[in-house]
C-alpha cells in the first residue's frame, strides 16, 4: 500500500492542522528570539507563516514530495530566502548549529513507533537546543471512548470543493493495538465530478504510537528535558481531564 505523504498536493487541501496551532507557534517563535527548526514540516503549513514573519526557520522532513510542495509555496509567497528545506530524519539529523526553538507541531512525533526511536529524537533535539532554548510540541490525549468509537470503522474526515468543479473527500480507517499502542490508519482520497461519479482513489497507509501524558512527561525528563508549561488547548487553556490535546514547552535540564 502506498505511503499516503507522496500525495502532498491532496494532503496539503484537506489538512488544515488544529484550531489556532499556526498562531500559537508563531507567537512561541517570536518569544525564543532566534532561529527555529520545524521537524516534519511536511508542506510549510506552520514554517511558511513563521518565515512570513521574518523568521529564520529551517524545516526538516523525510517525504520529498512533502518538501517539494513546500518550496513551491514559499517561492510563491516570496519567503525561500528566509527558509531552509532540507531531507531528513528527526531521529538521526545533524545539522551543525543550534536554534532557539525546535518545535515538532501537528502530532508528527507520534509517527515514532518505537520508545527506542523516542529517545533517539529527544536525544538529537537537545543536542540542537540553543542555551535557555525550547523544544514545543504537541500530542492527542488517548481516550477510551475515541477508541472505541473509531477502531475498524470507515470515518469521513473532510470535503473540499476544487476548481474544476469536483469534490475531494478523505475517509480513514483505523484500527488500534492497545498492546503496542499502535493506531493504524488506512487513508483513502476520492475524487468525484458533479455527477457524483468518483473520477479518482488512491489508498495510503500511516502508523502512530499514541502516548500518555505521564509517559510523555517521563520520556522527556529521561532525556534531559523538562516540561516548563503544558495547556489543553492552543488558546493556552490549562490541560486538565477533559483536554483531547496535550501541548507542551520543554527546556533542556
């Protein structure tokens, strides 16, 4: 099956991130002051506005065609200069500098699905940490009755109208093994023209390793990092019991 991230130009219309992320980054990377690295940029939707904002941003990602999406869209908005896109892993990047902010937003560090990977990323993250720098991330919060609402069943995610007049619909199925805590998705995109009738599917295919919020706080600090601020929401809500997502501000021990 194929890798769902070769599709970026598809990705890039039906993932619009979560409510406020883009502004919440960007105000985090204004108060770091210096240079930030987005890990799993994917197709620039965060570190497009960040170098917008006369940011110096590098970005990292393993996709090319995630990469290449994204440098079409800076040379469009005018801001190439101002971001560096480079092919790469964050469980094993090398970059010779370090930045006053390393964020790896929308979820991507769940894509590590191994603990032994975890460590390996954490580990090359506060390699690059600046002194007094920051590493912001943010995660899904496990829930039991998200669970068992979606496992092995056929979920509509979105619709978005094209130019052409047809309709991009993207459908997941996932299914979970709460031994490994693994969700397995299965991506499907159709495309269909005014009369309903599906022009286009592709079938992809992506695994994430959801975490707990203790386990998280425990793997930071197993790596030299320490959770100095975690909110519920990206309005900077406090998490507490009924946040479906975990954000947190980290700094080196």
């Amino acid at each position: 099956m194929s890798n769902m991230y070769q599709w970026a130009d598809y990705y890039d219309l039906m993932q619009r991130g979560l409510a406020g992320d883009v502004e919440f980054y960007l105000e985090e990377a204004k108060q770091a002051g210096g240079k930030v690295l987005d890990l799993a940029c994917g197709t620039g939707r965060i570190a497009i506005p960040l170098a917008q904002a006369g940011i110096e941003v590098t970005g990292i990602d393993l996709s090319r065609e995630m990469l290449a999406k994204a440098q079409e869209k800076a040379d469009a908005q005018g801001v190439s200069a101002g971001l560096k896109l480079l092919q790469g892993d964050m469980r094993s990047f090398e970059l010779g500098e370090t930045f006053s902010l390393i964020m790896i937003p929308f979820r991507s560090f769940l894509h590590l699905l191994h603990v032994q990977e975890q460590m390996k990323a954490l580990a090359c993250i506060r390699k690059h940490l600046a002194p007094g720098g920051k590493l912001v991330m943010n995660v899904f919060v496990p829930k039991i009755n998200h669970f068992y609402e979606e496992n092995e069943k056929m979920s509509l995610r979105g619709t978005q109208m094209l130019p052409s007049g047809e309709e991009l619909s993207m459908w997941d199925y996932t299914r979970y093994d709460h031994f490994q805590q693994l969700c397995e998705v299965t991506r499907i995109y159709e495309r269909t023209d005014a009369n309903g009738v599906v022009t286009e599917r592709l079938k992809g295919r992506f695994v994430l390793r959801y975490i707990y919020p203790s386990e998280f706080h425990h793997l930071l600090r197993l790596n030299g990092l320490k959770v100095t601020k975690r909110y519920g929401t990206f309005a900077r809500a406090p998490f507490d019991a009924s946040s479906t997502e975990l954000i947190v501000v980290c700094e080196s021990v």
